[in-house]
C-alpha cells in the first residue's frame, strides 16, 4: 500500500505543486488543491492531484491559497519546501528499497525553477513526470530529473507568460497517511478520504520536508506515454493555461455567464437572425416568463422537416437529433445529453478542416453552430451545457502538431469517455449506492420518470428486495405512464396516482426518490416541475427525500425560485386534456387576449426539502453540492482524460481494474469509476485481481502486468 | 307522505350515485326536501317539535347514508333540526314567560336528565341565547327554568306531556314557523355567494396575484365582484386534476374579462412565489377549523405557508360541519375511478399481470378530497363575514344544537 501510494505522489507529473510547504504552517496540498479553471485547464487539474496524492481525499481544499501561490516570485528555492530528491525506480518490484529513498534525499533540493519560456519548459515537466520515474521508456524524464531530482513536478503557470515549476515530493506526506486506509476506503468511501485527508494535513504540517518515494510502481504510472499525444497535448494545456490564467480568473468571476434574456429586444433580434429555425412568436405570452422565449410550438417542425437537404451547415445527424428534441422524442437529461454527443461524434467523424483554418477554432465555431440550432430547437439542459463545455476544451486542448485523423479519433473516444464515464458509469455508482437505501417493506415513492431511479428500481427489484413503488405523475406529460409500463411489466408493485393526490398517498410512503434536470450549487434542485411539490409534501411528514443525479450535472449556478430560468413548453397540452373529451371548456378560448396558458417544464426544490443527493461521488447533503461542483465539476474530466484506460490503455499506466468493475486511478484523486465485465478495456486480459490484495497495473503499451502488493 | 318518500326514494337515489354535484346544490336540494317532509308531516296534537324532529331525523338518516362524504347533507339535516328546536324553544319560552309554570317545567326535567344525558352546557347555552330572554344576571341566577325549558324541547323521543294546554294554541303555528325558517335557509344557502362577494374588495387590493385551485361557484362570485368593483388583478388558476375543473373556472374568468393564467397543478409551488394571495372554495369546512376541499388542495396550502402567503377559504355557511374530524384523508374521502388517470385500454395488458396470490400488481388511487389542517388556514371568509379557524366551532355552536351532531343513532359511518 505504502508504496503504492507513494507512488501516486510522486507520479503525477502535471501536479502544480504549490510550494509553501515547509515554510508555511498549511499544508501543501491546500495551496496544490487551487482547481484549475474546471473548463479549460486541464493541467491545472492535474496540478491538483499532486495534492490529492497528498491527502487522497476526495474533496481538494480551497483554491485561495494556491493561487496566492501562483503570485509567488519564481526565484524562490527558498519559498519551497525542498522536496526529496527522488530517485528513479529502476525495477518495478524495488518500492520498499525506493521508497526509502525517497525519503532519505536531502530536503534542500531546490525545487522552483523559474522558467523564461513557459512552453517549451512546462512541455518538459510535463513529459517529464511521465517519462522521469520510468526507468527504460521517458526520454525526457532525465533531463527534468536531474535538475530537480524531484519526484514530483508540479507547475505553476503564472499569469503571462511565465511557469513555474515546482517539484516537490507530496508522496512523502502522504505516504503515511496512505498507510492506515486500505485501497478500497480510499476509492469508495468519501469519509475515509476525507478523514485522510485530514491525517494528511496533519502530516503535512508535522513533515513538510519529508520527501516523497518514488516506487516502482509510481515510476511506472508516471511515465510519460509513449505516445506523444499526451506531452503534446500537455505542453498545449499548460501553455494556454499560462497565458490564459489572468483571463481565466476574470472568467470565473462571471461564471456562470449570464443567460441569454428574451426580453432584451435587441439580442432577440440579432438572434432570430442567427437561427435556422424561425419561430413566431406566442400569442399571449405570460407576463411573468418574458425572459424566456415563449414561440409558438408546433411550426417549427414542419418547416424544420422540410429543410432537412436544404441546411448544409448542419450535420444531418445534428439536424436529426435537433429535430427529436423538438419534437419530444427524446427527453430526459441523460436521453439529449447522450444523442447530442454521439451526434456530435458523427460531425467530427465526417469533419474536415477547410484550407488555411486550424482544427480547433473552425470546429469549435462548428460545433456552436451546432449547438445554437440545437437550443432552438429547444432549450439546453445543464447536462448538456456541461458536456458541450467538455467538448470544446476538449478541442480547445488539441495540440495543433496532432494530424486531423488523430485528433478526431481523440474527440472521438474523448466524447465515448464522457458518455460512459460521466452517465453511464455515474448512473451504476448511484444504483449502488441507492440500493443501499431500500430495505424491504419499503414504500418508495417517484414522481415523473427518471432514468437513474427506474434503474435504482430495477436494481433493487432485481437484488429480490421487497417493496412497493408509488409513481407521482402530473400533467401534461404524464411520463410516468411509461414508468409505470415498464415497471409493471417487471414485476415490481406499483400504485399509481397524480400529483394532487400527493397528501394522501404520502401517508403509506417510507422513502422518496427523485430525478433532477440539475444540481445547482446553493443546493436547489431543479427537476421536473412538481418535484418540489413532492419534496414539500415529503417533507412535511417527515419523509427522507433522496435525489439522484449525475454529478455532471451539477452546475454552480444558484437559484432561489422557478421563475428567473425555466423552460416552457406547449402551451396548448394545457388547454387539451388527451383522452377526455369531456374536458373541452377552454376550446376557442385560448385566442382571448386574457387568458394565458403556462407550462412550466422544471421548478427549482429548495435544498431545506433534500434529505440527499445521491452522486457518483458518494451520498452527500445538498450543503455538499457547492463543493463537488468546485472540485470536481469539470476537472474530473481531465483527470479522466489523461489516464482513462479504458479508452486508451498506454495512457494511464497506474490505473487498478478490480474484478468487480472498479477502477481506481491511484495517481490521480479521483477514485473510482466503473469499466463493464462484459466489455473489458482492450488489452485487459483475465489478470484482474480480488480487490483484497491484488491489482493489476497497466503497462505503457497497453499490456497489462500483473501485481501484487 | 307517499310522494314524500318518492321525492326522499329519487333524492337518495341521487346521492348514491354521486349525480349531484357541489355542495351548495346538495344543501339545497335538501333543505328543499326536508321542507315538504315537514310539511308534509301530521303533526300529533301533542310534542309537535318531538315528532317533526323524529320525521326529520329518519330522513336525515337515510341521506347522510346515501354519501356520508357530502357533509352538506348532514349539516343541512342538522340545521333544520336546530331551526325546529328553535322554533319550538321560542314558542316555549314565550308561553312559559306567559304562564310561569316553573313547576312543571321541574318535574319534567327531572324526567329528561333520565332520558336524555347528553346535553351539554353548549347546548343549554345555545338554548338560552337563542330564548328572547337575553341572558341577563338575573336569568343567569334564576338558572333553574331556563334550563328545565331546553331539555324538554330537546329530547329527542320525549313524551312530555306536561304542557298539552298550552300548545294546542299554537300548535300550528310551530310547523308554519319552522317552515318559514326552512325557506330562510334556503335562501341563504342561495344567496350566500353573494353575501361572501359582498366582503371581497375588502380583502382584493389592486394588482393582486391570486391563485386558485380548480373551480368553486363562491371563488368565481368573490373575484368577480372584486373585478366589478374596479380592481384589477391577475388570477392563477390551477387546473385542479384529474376533473379539469380549473379550465371551466378559467374560462368562466375570461369570459368576465379577467386577467387569468392557466397553470398546471404541479406548477404551484413554482408560480406560489409570485402569488399575494391564494383564494379557495371548500367542500366543507370541519369544526376544529380543517376544510375538506378538492384534491391537491393540502399541496396548495403547503406551499402557501412556506412562502407565506395568505390562504384564505370561502365557505357558505351550509358547509360548516358540526363534527370534529379523525383520520379525514380516509375517512371523509372517496376514490374515484382510476379511468380519471389511466386509460384501461392503454393498461389492460398490464393490469392483467397478477402475482401469484392473485393480488394486482398495479393499483391506481384518485381520491376526490384533501385536508387541509386548520394550522394552514389563514382565513375563512363565510356569509358571517370573516373568521379565524380557531374561532369556526363557535360560529357552529350557533347554526346547530349539540342533541344533533349524532344523527344516526346506530349506524356510525358517515360521522
């Protein structure tokens, strides 16, 4: 374990390393923990792993005090703690002899390095945590080594221009740490983590000089890829993050950006003239909802359908996909998020850079364009908004030395990753997790239909517990018909009923389980309008309200209430009561100049109405919200990027793959997540191991090795 | 009496199946019955009050039955029980004030406390205000006639001979008086919306946002009359599911030239924010001051309390119900078929699965009633003008006599 951990610390190659820690009392994974912008700077996210190798904790540390650290003046050998000197692992099997090493080499070791050009510098760190450690295969490795002599590299970008690099070994302050808790806690248990994280600090102040190992292990997952994507792909990261930090600052700020106001006449007009698709407007538009846009449904699909071969700018598949939205045919957060994306793979796939323009800027306008035709078709959800914010620094982050072919197979698998990792594999952990909280003789209520909680259903159905569901439906979608369709046809017992009916079903009910749309950071839920009203009626008697949502939905937006942004929809499914004819009072009525129809698709649930939020990451109170979104909410993505085996095996060599399903990533802080046993990783062969006390390591060029501990 | 127990056979009839709707119609329609029962009732020469109030009461019986959930029915049967007594207590009064038989009133009430233990200090005190003889120290001292008078109007079956002289002369005038009583109420019952509109500019200011939840005769009466008084607002309207009662209040709304918004039931707790005021109708309106009312009406009232806005509930007085409620969601709810919610073509397939015990595995719940608790209520506002739910049982002490609030002597459902 020792090693192993350790090996983590010193592995990461991109880590940041913010360096106060000898002289300063904190801890140095705080200052390391400053996230990098979560969207573009995905090395900043590596940087902070450094310090989750510090204290593997799940949760990294406010951001404040790295950046302060970023304003340190580069000459500071002094300022850093000296890191020990690692010494590079010849032979895997050597931890204990390397670790010791490790933490033997003199403190004094200077670890910052000013450097003059950020790039050419940072694409050397960052090779060079890669390929250092490694023994046979990083090239680079040496050059960085012997400078520092450092295990890690962190590095810093400071705001024009200028990156320091900072080496120190965090592996040391971790490492003790690390010894108490067994892999598994680590990866599943965000207590344990937490608590660790703790001990970490402790240590970290106790020890601040204390030099972190290099074990074989770690050497092996630090070295750089062979491929040369990955250096590239650093060095453009690290670069762009050095110029951009200052702009990126003032972007937070603003995060999240404002959005687009219907009422504001001029921006209407300039964007009508943008659209393909020419919507007129709602004849009696609902006073209070004139920021949003309220057309007229039911004409643009025709028309739409019309133009299929006339829209060359548009991809078909985008086009298609654009038109099922309108259309209702699929809805559901994950449902569009999923169709948009593999929409988009199809674009990319069929993309090709015109003449004299770069990849990445003309696809990303592409892309937009994509995506403007997509919100008039109708308005994004935040899961999509948050997986086009993937894409795009995804393309953003396309080194340009990359051929087209590769960097589109690099979207490519880049997108696979999300939907698996982000949705697919997120929505296994939650069932895990949820199923955890249904006992039997459960009452469990729904309302609508949510992906997650019909497969946190079926799950627990198929686990043999006994229980019943109570499916909340409302108007006018009345999705939960379908819920309960499928459900029944399952076997499961079901009761059916209406919102209004909440009051006197809430009796018989032990547990509630809730989809959401998002996560907002205050807490808020915002979901399917009447998700409140079960909240609050739950609540009012006393009933645990358990919210399931992929964490990539999270968004760090706030929201008090449901009006300032919302989605309407048709109107006229107000007006109409489907299968009652007898309901026909407003037929001709709905022309009058006084009668307005609302149909409000989401609301927003205070989070005093959540008892839990059931993540990817864990169960956590709606107070916890602002933290994941902080720490994880899109830096996850690059860890994942850089050492997902499952899409690229030689990119991540330290990944641990466990016989049932997890995956845990030990240089990186995040986790777990899950690959499926039916559809093992390439090159993953039958070497997976009992998570007791066994692993299995992955080997640069896709083979993998087994290990023991 | 043959027709009687015709029009008594079709009345009941109705109720059963449910063909009437509304309670304002209900309390109407038996006031209207119950005043030909009476009319049509012989009267014995002696205890008229005794055997009108038998009659009524055997009637009464059978309706509250035929849908214990229209507790308009009961509080109809209820008030004209009270009107007879009433009726009968004032002739009495008037005749003891007269001949001061104190005497006989004694014996006679040694006889009724036998019979009849259940009197209550309400009820004596209801007798005594209701006496033209203002409850003054002195008849407060001289306590003894006034409430020998009370258990000897109100005993049920009582045979209380005492007094035959002096009824016989206004032996017809008890049945007349009562019968007069009976259309008042009937008016009132009638004219009670307007009596509640009559109070609504007092609560409606200008550009008011008001919500509502399906539809009430009294809610459209109240918003109109505020509109007619030249304010103007904006209404919203929640279309109450599964009857969609809330489209025919909308349009009814619009028709009137009204500012009106159409929102789903689940769109509610979104829109309650932006509402200064929630103005329902009731179905009933319980003695401790909780209102039986349609539907996803708790849901409404919940959410008015967290964002604190005022609910406020329009109730004529024929929907005041004497009785103290126990376990109202169940109890005084009915469900309704499931066609409301799901097509049985749609689900036939999957209504026919059945787990081994033979036991369905889908069930569908459409009550027709909420309860609202009296704690998330900020106003009643009654043909008596406006009231907290605190204070309703007081306002019921005044419309019903404590000897009715059990009608059915046997049978308990329905109570």
């Amino acid at each position: 374990m020792d090693s192993r951990r350790s090996s983590r610390a010193v592995i990461d190659p991109k880590v940041r390393q913010v360096g106060f820690f000898t002289s300063a009392p904190l801890p140095p994974d705080r200052t390391q923990s400053d996230p990098p912008d979560p969207i573009r700077s995905p090395p900043l996210a590596d940087a902070s792993s450094p310090g989750n190798s510090l204290s593997p904790v799940m949760i990294p540390p406010p951001r404040h005090p790295s950046d302060s650290l970023l304003r340190l003046p580069h000459s500071p050998s002094d300022a850093f703690p000296p890191p020990s000197p690692t010494t590079t692992t010849t032979s895997l099997g050597d931890f204990s002899d390397d670790v010791t090493a490790a933490s033997s080499p003199p403190p004094a070791a200077a670890r910052v390095r000013g450097r003059g050009s950020s790039v050419k510098q940072q694409g050397a760190a960052s090779s060079f945590p890669g390929g250092g450690f490694e023994v046979p295969p990083s090239v680079k490795a040496p050059s960085s080594v012997p400078a520092s002599g450092l295990t890690t590299v962190s590095v810093v970008k400071l705001p024009p221009g200028i990156s320091v690099e900072v080496q120190s070994d965090r592996a040391l302050n971790s490492k003790p740490l690390k010894e108490k808790t067994s892999k598994a806690e680590r990866r599943a248990i965000q207590e344990a983590q937490r608590a660790a994280k703790a001990a970490a600090k402790a240590e970290g102040i106790k020890t601040p000089a204390v030099t972190a190992l290099a074990n074989a292990k770690s050497a092996k997952s630090t070295k750089p890829s062979p491929q040369r994507n990955d250096s590239a792909v650093v060095v453009a990261a690290s670069e762009k993050k050095g110029g951009d930090r200052s702009v990126e600052k003032d972007r937070k700020k603003d995060v999240p950006h404002p959005r687009m106001q219907y009422d504001d006449k001029s921006r209407v007009q300039k964007l009508k003239k943008r659209s393909v698709v020419k919507p007129t407007e709602a004849r009696n538009r609902v006073e209070l909802f004139r920021h949003l846009p309220q057309y007229e449904h039911g004409t643009q699909l025709p028309v739409l359908q019309s133009k299929f071969f006339q829209l060359d700018t548009l991809h078909p598949a985008v086009y298609k996909v654009g038109l099922q939205y309108l259309s209702g045919d699929i809805c559901g957060g994950n449902a569009r998020c999923i169709a948009m994306l593999q929409a988009f793979q199809e674009a990319i796939r069929d993309y090709s850079t015109p003449p004299a323009k770069t990849l990445s800027r003309d696809l990303t306008a592409k892309i937009s364009s994509y995506v403007s035709f997509l919100i008039d078709c109708r308005p994004l959800s935040v899961s999509m908004g948050n997986a086009i914010r993937f894409l795009k620094s995804q393309i953003a982050k396309i080194p340009i030395s990359l051929s087209e072919s590769e960097a589109k197979a690099t979207l490519h698998s880049d997108i696979e990753r999300f939907i698996n990792e982000k949705i697919i594999l997120a929505d296994r952990v939650i069932v895990k997790h949820a199923v955890t909280k249904i006992r039997d003789g459960d009452v469990l209520l729904t309302y609508g239909s949510s992906s997650a909680v019909e497969m946190i259903l079926q799950h627990a159905h198929e686990l043999g517990k006994q229980f019943r569901v109570v499916i909340v439906d409302s108007r006018p979608k009345h999705e939960g018909k379908l819920l309960l369709r499928r459900l029944v046809r399952k076997g499961l017992s079901c009761t059916y009923t209406h919102i209004n009916a909440i009051s006197y079903i809430m009796h018989e009910v032990t547990r509630v389980f809730l989809g959401a749309s998002s996560v907002l950071s205050n807490g808020t839920v915002y979901s399917r309008v009447g998700t409140a009203c079960v909240a609050m009626v739950a609540y009012g008697f006393h009933i645990p309200v358990l919210v399931c949502c992929e964490a990539y939905k999270f968004h760090e937006r706030v929201q008090l209430d449901s009006i300032c942004s919302n989605e309407l929809g048709d109107p006229d499914s107000i007006s109409k009561v489907p299968g009652r004819e007898d309901i026909n009072h407003l037929d001709g009525w709905d022309k009058s100049e006084n009668l307005q129809l609302l149909n409000l698709i989401y609301d927003a649930t205070p989070s005093d109405y959540v008892s839990l939020i059931i993540t990817d990451y864990g169960m956590i109170p709606p107070t916890s919200v602002p933290v994941i979104v902080r720490e994880y909410g899109r830096g996850q993505l690059w860890i994942y990027e850089e050492c997902d085996p499952l899409a690229s095996p030689g990119r991540c060599s330290d990944a641990v793959f466990f016989v049932d399903g997890l995956i845990f990533y030990p240089s990186q802080h995040l986790v777990l997540s899950f690959w499926f046993p039916d559809r093992p990783p390439s090159g993953l062969n039958n070497d997976l191991l009992e998570r007791s006390d066994n692993f299995v390591t992955v080997a640069e060029n896709g083979n993998f090795t087994n290990f023991e501990l | 009496m043959p027709d009687t127990q015709a029009l008594v056979n079709d009345f009941l009839n109705k109720l059963k199946k449910r063909k009437i709707e509304g309670s304002q119609a209900t309390a109407r329609q038996t006031a209207e019955l119950l005043r030909s029962v009476i009319s049509q009732q012989r009267v014995p020469y002696t205890n008229q009050a005794g055997a009108l109030i038998d009659a009524v009461k055997a009637i009464g019986e059978q309706l509250i039955a035929a849908n214990p959930v229209e507790l308009a029915v009961g509080n109809i049967v209820r008030r004209v029980l009270h009107i007879i007594r009433e009726e009968d207590l004032s002739l009495t009064t008037a005749a003891i004030g007269g001949l001061n038989l104190s005497a006989v009133s004694d014996d006679e009430n040694d006889d009724d406390r036998d019979g009849d233990s259940t009197l209550s200090a309400a009820a004596v005190a209801a007798a005594a205000r209701s006496t033209l003889r203002p409850p003054s120290l002195q008849t407060l001292l001289e306590d003894t006639p006034v409430s020998a008078a009370v258990p000897q109007t109100s005993s049920s079956g009582g045979d209380s001979e005492g007094k035959t002289a002096d009824k016989s002369s206004r032996s017809r005038k008890l049945k007349h008086d009562v019968i007069e009583a009976v259309n008042e109420l009937i008016q009132d019952i009638v004219t009670c919306h307007e009596q509640i509109a009559e109070q609504a500019v007092e609560h409606i200011h200008q550009n008011e946002v008001i919500l509502t939840l399906g539809s009430s005769r009294t809610v459209l009466e109240f918003l109109f009359a505020a509109k007619e008084k030249k304010r103007s607002f904006r209404v919203f309207v929640a279309e109450g599911a599964p009857r969609y009662q809330g489209h025919l209040l909308a349009k009814e709304l619009v028709a009137r030239g009204l500012q009106t918004t159409l929102i789903t039931d689940s769109a509610v707790f979104a829109m309650i924010s932006r509402v200064n005021m929630v103005i329902v109708g009731a179905h009933a309106v319980m003695a401790n001051g909780g209102v039986i009312a349609p539907v996803g009406m708790n849901l409404v009232a919940l959410a008015a309390q967290k964002h604190a806005v005022p609910f406020v509930v329009l109730a004529g007085s024929h929907k005041l119900c004497p009785l103290y409620p126990h376990n109202p969601e169940v109890l005084l709810n009915e469900l309704r078929s499931p066609s409301e919610l799901l097509d049985f073509g749609e689900f036939s397939d999957c209504m026919d699965f059945g787990s081994g015990s033979g036991s369905p595995l889908l069930h569908v719940v459409n009550p027709a009633f909420d309860y609202v608790p009296p704690k998330l209520v900020s106003l009643f506002i009654t043909d008596a003008g406006g009231h907290n739910p605190s204070y309703m049982y007081r306002l019921i002490a005044d419309y019903y006599s404590a000897d009715d609030l059990v009608v059915q002597r046997r049978a308990t459902a329905g109570n």
